[in-house]
C-alpha cells in the first residue's frame, strides 16, 4: 500500500496516511504556514508566525516552547529553547553572521572580506583560525592559533591537488577528466588508486595495506566488496549483498560464508533479522516508528517507552518477557537532557545537572556526588573531581593536568602523556591516524593499519595480532595473522549496534542501555556472563574477563592502552578528550578535543567527528540529525503534487524542497528524497541541513551511492563534503556556512 495524501482546498497537504494506516494531520493558516502537526498518537506541534510569515514558537506536545526573534531585516537574531536558554546572533550591514553568543555568553565572532570569503573566527577565549583565498575564492591557506598553516592548491576545475599540514607533508591529489579522484600519493612516495566503472561508481581502490573491489547490480547497489590485505597473502574477504523491491537489504553473505536475511514491514521498518549462527531477533515498532521491543534467540527480550516527545523513558531487558535482569529508566527535562538513570542491574540512581549550554557539570548517587566538572568558554575542561587544575595552550590543547604532562606535534596529535607510570609515546601517519602507542616502563607497543575508507583493518601488540574485516563500518569478523576465523559479529540496521558476537564457540548477545553502551552479555540461555558499569565519559568501573572488545556507546575498547576507537579518532575516557583535532572543524566555537561537547549522558559521536543524540522524532534534542535519523526511512512520495508553495521568503530548505518536488521527476530517488524531505518538514527540521540529508538518503536507499571525498557510502549520519580545502559538515554546519558566507540565493530568503 502506498502512502495516501488529502490536499486542503489550496492545494496545501491536509493529512498523510502511511502503508498501515497511521494518519498525519496537518493544519495551516490563511497564508499557508503550517500551524499545525498531529502525528499518529495524536500528539500535537504547533507552529506560530509574525507579519513576515518567520517562524516565532514552536509548541510541543508537552506544552514546552521553543521561540525564535528577528530584526527589521528579518535575520534570525535568536533562539531560546524549551529550558528558556537563549544563543544569539549578530549580523553586519551586508547580512553576514558576525557573532554566536550561546546561553553563557560566550561568544564566536566572524570577520570576511570584501568578496563574503569567511577571512576568520574567533573563539571565546579569543583564539584566531584565518583563512586566505584566491580569485576564485578557494580557500589557499588556513592559519591556526598557534601561527602555524595549512596549504591548499587547485586545479581550473576547483578538484584539490595537494595538502600540506602544519607539519610540511604534501599529499598530493590527481583527478580524471570527469574530475573524479584518481589518486592520493602520499610524501613517502606511497599511492592510493582509484577505479571506477562507466557510471562512475567506484570499483576498486588500490592501497599499501591492500585492494578493495565492489560490484553492483543492475540497479546500482552495492552487491560485492572483496578485501585482499597486503598482509595476508592468499587470503580474499568477500561479502555479497542482495535486495527487496524497495532496496532494503534483504541479505548479507559474511566472508565466512555464514548468512543474515533481513524482512521489513510496509513501512521498510527492520522486523527480522536472522544470523545463521546467532539465532532469529524480532523488531517491533509503534505507530511513530519508535522501536517497542527486541526479541532474542535466548529468551531476552528488550522493550522501549516513550514520552509524549518521542524521547526514551526506558530500556528494560527482561528474561522470559517478566524478570528485568538489565537495563534503564530515564527522567528528562523540558529539551531533552536527562535527568536522572536509574540502572536496573543494581537499583542506583544517577541524577544529573547541566550549565546553561549543557555540559555535564555534576553527578551525584543518594546525594553524594560521583562525578564534578567545570570548563572554561571553549568547553576545556577546568577542574573534575580529585583534580584540581588544567592547563591549556592557544590550540586548546591539554599542555598538563595535576596527575600528567602532555606534548603534541604540529598537527595537534598527542605526542606523550607522563605521568606516574611513566611516559606514553604516540605516533601518527600524514593522514592524522595512529599508527602505534608505546607504553611505560617497557609495556610494549601496539600498532595499528588502516584502510583507504579510514576503517581500522589491524591491530598488533605482544598479545597478539587481530585483523578486521567490515560489513560498511561495523566489524563483521576478527581474524588472526594468518586468516584463521576468531570471531565474528551479527549487526542490527543502526551503527554501533551489534546484537550478537561468536567467540571460541559461544555465542554472546548485547544488551545495552539508551545510550547504545554495552552494559551486560548473556549467553545462549539467557544466562549472564559479563556485567558493565561506567562512569558518565566511559570510564569503566565494573568489566569482565570474557574478550569484547564492544563497550560504551557500542565502540571498541583497546584493553592494551584504555583508549577507544571511535572511527576518524582515539578517545580517552579518563580525560574526556580525544587524542587529535576534530578534522571536521567548521564551526570553532568549542575545543576540538571534547567528547561530545562535555554532554556525555545524552550523546554518542560513532564517527568521532560529530555529536549525536537517540533518535527523537520531534527534533527536539539532536536537532536536524535527531529528526532526520527519523526520517530516514520515510515512505517515498510519488506524486508531484503537494508540493510547498513556492515562496522566496520561506526558508531555504523549503525553497529547496519546492524545487524538488516540480523539477525532481519520479524516479526512485526523487521519491524517497521527497519522502524524506516531507518528513524533515513535518518534525519541524527547517534548514538546509535537512535538505543536504535527504539528498544522501535518496542516494543511499536507492543506489549505494560512494563518495570518493569522504570514502563512506552516502554517510547516512553525516554527509561531509570538502568546501575551499576545509571539510564541513552539512548536517550540523549547513545553516551556519550559509550565514557565515552571506549566501542569500532568493529575494527575501529567508535562512533558518
């Protein structure tokens, strides 16, 4: 059944009902604005309008409000949440964003020439990063605090050709003539290659550590990916997809040979997925697509609760559907930070408080506090329970602390850490990844290999060496150094989510709490074999001698050097910090070091580049990557009709979206970008951001589309894209470049 939509008498869409009859109501003033959303439990948003037809408030179903003001110009000049905090903005005479003062008052500036090129910012603590251009306004230089640059040449087609760091390493960049990366050759001479076919789909990537093949059916998705690691002679790592009609993937063939099929409801929701050595797991989902309950093979069930904002309340494992043997219960406030966890294993209750802009300040169990911290306006951590002082230079980097000393090189990687243990050495490669970590006092050194996509493919210590092998960017197997099978994982629909893992012949399954954090393992009898508890940064308090190396927030543990692997970055959980740059570092209003902005309790960073809540259907908490997680999986529109009005003084997105919809045609892309779009919209998700998502969703739902620039597949939860040599993020910097740059495409526009 396809989605049904009823139009007002204005052409205006009235109400959505979806494959399983779920209606969406929508209402409207007499100017077309939208005024009312009731979703399909009858939750109602309300949105309200001055003369100039802006957005002023958004009431929530819980009755919170979030208001927006602007000057005679009509630019936004602030935002006040539902907790009444307020970030402000400023703007000079051409309309371009001068400062971002956020709820504490701290404040980032900007300065451009006299061409709208962003020539600067500032950040609270009044540290410089200036940018230099040439005519053709391609950013050529990139200056830090610290005085040291970064360098950028182009090509008359605008494709970057090389790079060089703060370091002096050149990596040098040749395209084809469809502008298409060919190659990276890097200063030590070594190459990476790139293949692609007719439709300029990737085939083959050559590097160092190995080669990597894909095929594709004849509908453009991903059907083969070959791996034949320089290290592992012989040996080939193939995984082999197939579809539905609707291009959900119906199965997944792991190198081992061993298979996962995958069923879907009408609204392309994961109902089943069954391993063949883990068992059948079961997925069920309310009429707000919120998962309700996941089934194991062994008995554990998991159900979910909700408020009234789509925000979790709950995650309780339950053995036999009756016995709670793990699991969570969460308060929250008025925007969504939590309030309190009351941990299921041992009945202790962790409650939370905030600053103004979020950062976790305090916990405290029965009125004693655990945990304390403080940070300065950048989001550096100032003082933590037993440790009294932090020292930072211009870079935002940890210079010492009351326990340890630090170096860096020029590229803002750690170099040493010495402490009472000793010293710890670390080195990197020219593309900012660590290469190996040397321990105190003769510990040894534990070394890592990486592919051309950024996925970490090994790691080697005295104990050992461990190769990886992926399903996208979740590890499908370990292997030893010679091939040999140590164990292999069955992954869920979302990253970071395994459910089951097969060790020396016994499989375990995974519970976790509602921040994707590992917190127990029960066996094929629903018996527990491993217990976890954490503090609020990941730091583990309780673990187990059973080898997993899935911990907090999903991610990998490294036992030999206690730090995580979080994709594009190692993080430190005893710091709170990782231990490089954020390299997607477009908006430098807070240090490029922090873990997920200081608000650990209600966010996750699986690339370890960007920030991300739970999944909260109203866009309430996690802003437009929150809502358009949501949408993701929309039902596609195939109709043309209802489209948005078109109007240059609504926002950008919905002038985006009116372009889509009457230029977009009917194939399977522009249907589900416009599904995804209609869905953004209707969770109140109005930004170019928005837009950039969908687009990466069409992409990805349909034809598996590969990026060479990021190496991802249509990176579902962050579309990054290199803008002057610089990369930035449309999910979360989309609005802001758009304001910084003084684009203003239409009369009137209105960017929100």
């Amino acid at each position: 059944m396809s989605p049904t939509i009823t139009y007002t008498s204005a052409g205006l869409v009235q109400t959505v009902t979806d494959a399983q009859s779920n209606v969406t109501t929508y209402g409207y003033d007499a100017r077309g604005n939208r005024t009312d959303v009731y979703d399909a439990q009858n939750h109602h948003t309300q949105f309200a309008y001055d003369l100039g037809n802006r957005l002023t408030s958004i009431t929530y179903p819980d009755n919170s409000v979030a208001s927006f003001a602007y000057d005679t110009r009509g630019r936004r000049t602030s935002a006040t949440d539902q907790n009444n905090h307020s970030t402000l903005y400023a703007y000079d005479d051409a309309d371009r964003l001068l400062t971002v003062a956020d709820a504490a008052s701290h404040a980032t500036s900007y300065a451009y020439d006299a061409e709208n090129n962003l020539t600067s910012i500032t950040d609270a603590n009044n540290h410089t990063t200036t940018f230099a251009y040439d005519p053709l306004a391609r950013v050529t230089q990139t200056t830090f605090p610290s005085g040291l640059a970064e360098s950028y040449v182009y090509d008359d087609a605008s494709n970057l050709t090389s790079k060089t760091d703060r370091k002096s390493q050149t990596i040098n960049y040749a395209h084809d003539e469809l502008d298409r990366l060919n190659s990276k050759t890097y200063p030590d001479s070594t190459a990476v290659a790139y293949t692609y076919d007719k439709d300029s789909r990737l085939t083959q990537v050559t590097a160092p550590t190995g080669t990597y093949g894909f095929t594709y059916d004849n509908m453009g998705r991903l059907g083969t990916t070959t791996v034949q690691y320089a290290f592992l002679t012989g040996q080939t790592f193939s995984n082999t997809y197939t579809y539905d009609a609707a291009s959900n993937r119906a199965s997944f063939t792991a190198p081992d040979g061993s298979t996962n099929s995958y069923a879907y409801d009408t609204l392309n929701r994961l109902t089943n997925l069954t391993n063949q050595w883990a068992g059948s797991f079961g997925f069920s989902y309310d009429t707000l697509s919120r998962r309700t309950s996941l089934t194991r093979p062994n008995n554990i069930s998991t159900s979910y609760s909700y408020d009234s904002m789509s925000r979790l309340l709950s995650v309780l494992h339950q053995a036999g559907g009756t016995t709670t043997i793990d699991g969570a219960t969460y308060t929250v406030d008025s925007v969504g930070n939590r309030l309190s966890k009351t941990n299921q294993i041992n009945g202790t209750t962790d409650s939370y408080t905030y600053d103004l802009i979020y950062q976790l300040t305090q916990v405290a169990q029965a009125g004693n506090t655990t945990e304390s911290y403080s940070y300065d306006a950048v989001g550096n951590r100032q003082s933590s329970l037993g440790t009294s002082s932090y020292t930072y230079n211009s870079s935002n980097e940890l210079t010492s602390m009351s326990s340890a000393t630090f170096t860096y090189d020029n590229n803002g990687n750690t170099l040493t850490k010495v402490d009472s243990s000793g010293t710890t050495s670390y080195a990197w490669d020219v593309e900012n990844r660590l290469t190996s970590v040397t321990l105190p006092n003769n510990g040894g050194i534990v070394s890592f290999k990486y592919d051309p996509m950024g996925r970490r493919i090994q790691k080697s210590s005295s104990s050992g060496t461990t190769n990886y092998v992926y399903d996208a960017v979740d590890i499908a197997e370990e292997v030893n150094s010679t091939g040999g099978l140590v164990a292999r994982y069955a992954n869920s629909d979302r990253v970071d989510q395994a459910v089951a893992m097969s060790r020396s012949g016994t499989v375990f399954y995974y519970q976790v709490d509602g921040l994707g954090t590992v917190t127990s393992l029960t066996d094929g009898s629903g018996s527990a074999q491993a217990v976890y508890t954490y503090d609020s940064f990941g730091k583990q308090i309780l673990g187990s001698s059973i080898t997993n190396p899935l911990r907090y927030t999903g991610r990998e543990l490294d036992a030999e050097t206690g730090l995580y692997y979080y994709r594009a970055r190692y993080y430190d959980p005893s710091l709170g910090r990782f231990l490089a740059e954020d390299p997607v570092w477009g908006n430098s209003d807070h240090t490029l070091y922090s873990y997920v902005r200081n608000n650990p309790i209600n966010y996750f960073d699986p690339s370890g580049m960007v920030p991300e809540a739970p999944c909260d259907c109203n866009g309430t908490r996690g802003g437009i990557r929150a809502a358009a997680k949501c949408c993701r999986n929309a039902p596609p529109v195939s109709s043309d009709a209802g489209a948005p009005p078109y109007d240059p003084c609504f926002s950008y997105m919905y002038v985006n979206a009116n372009f889509m919809y009457r230029n977009g045609g009917d194939s399977g892309w522009g249907q589900v970008v416009r599904g995804c779009l209609q869905c953004s919209y209707k969770y109140g998700t109005d930004s170019t951001a928005a837009h950039a998502f969908c687009y990466a969703v069409g992409y990805d739902r349909t034809k598996k589309w590969w990026d060479p620039l990021t190496m991802e597949w249509s990176a579902n939860y962050g579309l990054v894209r290199a803008v002057g040599g610089a990369a930035v993020s449309l999910l979360d910097q989309g609005l802001q470049w758009v304001g910084q740059r003084g684009r203003r495409p239409f009369k009137c526009l209105n960017v929100k």
